[in-house]
C-alpha cells in the first residue's frame, strides 16, 4: 500500500492528528517538531521516532516526509506553511488559517504557486453532525434555506496558552475559534456579502480581547443569518446551529448523537402540522483530524482537488476580518473574498 509520510509540528492539537494518523492505514509519522524541547522529546519518543525537532527550518531541510500537519500558534501559520509550500511539501495547517487578510493571501499565493497540495483544516466540514446537515440541506429536505444561526460557545477562562492571549499580536475571539462558525455557515449558506456586528467584553475581563461577538449577516437572494461567538460563557462547550428552510428546518451541534429534521406533511387531527422531529443518528466527533488525514491521504496519493483549500480558509477569515471592522467603525461591512 503507497504511504504518505506526515510530519507534525506542534504537541497541542498535534497530538490529536498523530493519533489520526496512527487510525490510517496510508499514513507514517515520520518526523515531529514542538519548539518545547520536552515537548518535543517526549511525543517523539511516545511515537517510536529516534529524532525529534525544535527547529522547524531544521526538519524541514532533512526532509523524510510528504506532507507536514501544522498545529502551531495562529501568528506563525503564515511563515510556516510558506516556507513549507515553497520547498514544494503538502501541508494541511490547522484553523484558522491566519488571523488576517495579508498572511492569508500570502499563504493563497503560495498555495497557488506550489507543486505540494495545502488544506485548511476547517474541521466542522468533518463533523459527522454536520456532514449530515449538509446531505439534507443537498437532498433538498428542507428547500431553500432563509436563515441559518450557527454560534460557537466555548469557556476559554481556564486556557492558559500564552499566544491566544499575546496583546501584541491579538487572537480576536471571532477568528480564534469563531471562526468554526463562520466557516460552518459558509460551507452550508455560502458566503455572506454584507455583515453588521457588535461585540462585548464583559466575562473574560483578564483576557486582551473581546469575548463576546454577534453578527448578522446578508446574503444574496435574501438569505439572512447570525452568527454568535463567546469564549467567556458559562456553559458547556457546542456550536448549535439552526437551518431553516422553506420547507423544513435542521436543529444540529458538534457535540450530540443525533440531529433533528422538522418537515412539512405530518397533520395532526386539526389539520395543523405536528412537526416532530426526525432523528438522524450520528457520532459525537467534534475533531476529528482522523478525517482530516485520511482526506490528506485520499487527495496527495490520488492526485485530487484539495477539498477546503486555502482560498477557502483565507475567506472565512474575510468574513471574521469583516466582523471585526463593524463592530469596530459600527457600520456595515461587505467581506473582501480572494479567488
Ligand atoms: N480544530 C480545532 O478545533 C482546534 C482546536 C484547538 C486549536 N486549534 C488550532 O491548532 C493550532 C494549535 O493550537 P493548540 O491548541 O494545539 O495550541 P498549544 O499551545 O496547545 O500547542 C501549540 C504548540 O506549538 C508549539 N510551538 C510554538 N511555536 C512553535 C514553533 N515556532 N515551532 C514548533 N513548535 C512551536 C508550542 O510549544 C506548543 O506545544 C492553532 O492554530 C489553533 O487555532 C484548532
């Protein structure tokens, strides 16, 4: 069997995708680097590999692998996945794909220019929950769709990694993990052309940005949405997301075992709709980079269109960029997409 040879870089996240690729029978670790030497040290050698890494450039020069799985903090993601890209290495770099327009067309560009096959990995287009929103919404369950809500409600009080919260280079919370939202709402709505937004600061109060965020958005033929981000809310963490359509309407989120479809045709004895849900089973798998890796390995070892490319990835950011900039000025604000 031909094998794709993953390096990964970065012990957080990273950790997940070296399971993925331990789940898949076309893929190798070959190499890892955390800047951490412990890090470093130990994933290595938890993993069976004789050498580990704390400097990128250094592995990137030895080379051993095909692709390199990037789960490092959201400011380097643009040097990183470049110099990667330029060497001609397929890279599938973890979310959000940058925390701004200029790294992600930069990141595009050198997507478009390289020989090696570059993913965002937008991990909620890999959710079993949500893969079956999108089989309905294709089916044409529930007719058009005239609203959508997706929202991303995450207590970030007790995450302590320093980069989420460097005031030099700010991680708004919208594109940090809002991002899943705004992502989702796209892969299933399409891209919205206008947005209005507000946003808050109210829990995380020892946190350098905003924690709460809400957005409206205006897409074309009349379609409507919102989008709601907290990272200081106190609840369990989900990504309810709501779809209503002209004919029926979806109830779904990341972390249940089923989702529910409302359709139209079920009278009750008054001749009123009854409107009880189907439930459509799924698995709880809210990341699942097994996925992501197996995709990785489908698309490299058969030559394919890359499924959430970076011209994607770098247009969810657009969306979150132009988020932040109403609520800044308080004005509409139209996201400036790439191609
Ligand atoms: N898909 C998801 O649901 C999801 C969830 C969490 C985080 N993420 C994303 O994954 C990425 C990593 O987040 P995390 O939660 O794993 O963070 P983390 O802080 O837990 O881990 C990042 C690791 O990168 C290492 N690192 C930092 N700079 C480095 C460098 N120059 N070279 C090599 N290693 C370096 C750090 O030492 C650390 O071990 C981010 O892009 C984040 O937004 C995605």
């Amino acid at each position: 069997m031909k094998q794709v040879r993953f390096a990964v870089v970065g012990g957080g996240m990273g950790k997940s995708h070296i399971k993925g690729i331990s789940e898949i029978p076309e893929a190798t670790l070959t190499a890892f680097c955390d800047i951490d030497e412990k890090i470093a040290k130990t994933v290595a050698e938890a993993n069976g590999l004789d050498k580990y890494y704390t400097d990128y450039y250094e592995m990137l020069r030895d080379g051993g692998f095909d692709c390199i799985v990037l789960c490092t903090p959201d400011q380097i993601h643009r040097e990183q996945c470049v110099a990667a890209l330029e060497m001609g290495y397929h890279v599938l770099c973890e979310k959000p794909l940058a925390l701004n327009m200029d790294d992600c067309r930069a990141i595009d560009a050198a997507a478009k220019a390289s020989k090696g096959k570059f993913m965002v990995g937008q991990i909620c287009r890999k959710t079993p929950g949500f893969i079956k929103a999108k089989e309905l919404i294709d089916a044409g369950k529930i007719g058009d769709i005239f609203f959508i809500e997706s929202e991303y409600a995450h207590d970030y009080a007790h995450i302590v990694s320093p980069w989420r919260w460097d005031t030099k280079n700010l991680r708004p919370a919208i594109t940090g993990g809002g991002c899943h939202a705004v992502d989702l709402i796209r892969w299933l709505a399409g891209d919205p052309i206008e947005v209005m937004a507000y946003s808050n600061h109210k829990v995380l109060l020892d946190k350098p940005v905003d924690d709460c965020t809400v957005a409206i958005l205006k897409f074309n033929d009349n379609v409507i949405g919102k989008v709601f981000c907290s990272i200081g809310c106190k609840r369990n963490y989900t990504m309810r997301t709501l779809i209503y359509g002209t004919k029926g309407t979806i109830i779904c989120d990341n972390r249940s075992a089923s989702i529910q479809l409302f359709e139209m045709g079920n009278l009750d004895e008054n001749g009123h709709e009854k409107y009880e849900p189907v439930q459509y089973p799924v698995d709880i798998n809210h990341h699942n980079a097994t996925g992501e890796i197996k995709d990785m390995c489908d698309i490299i070892l058969g030559d394919l269109p890359v499924t959430i490319t970076a011209a994607e990835g770098s247009n969810t950011v657009a969306v979150c960029e132009a988020i932040l900039k109403s609520c800044a000025e308080g004005t509409p604000v139209s996201p400036e997409y790439i191609v």
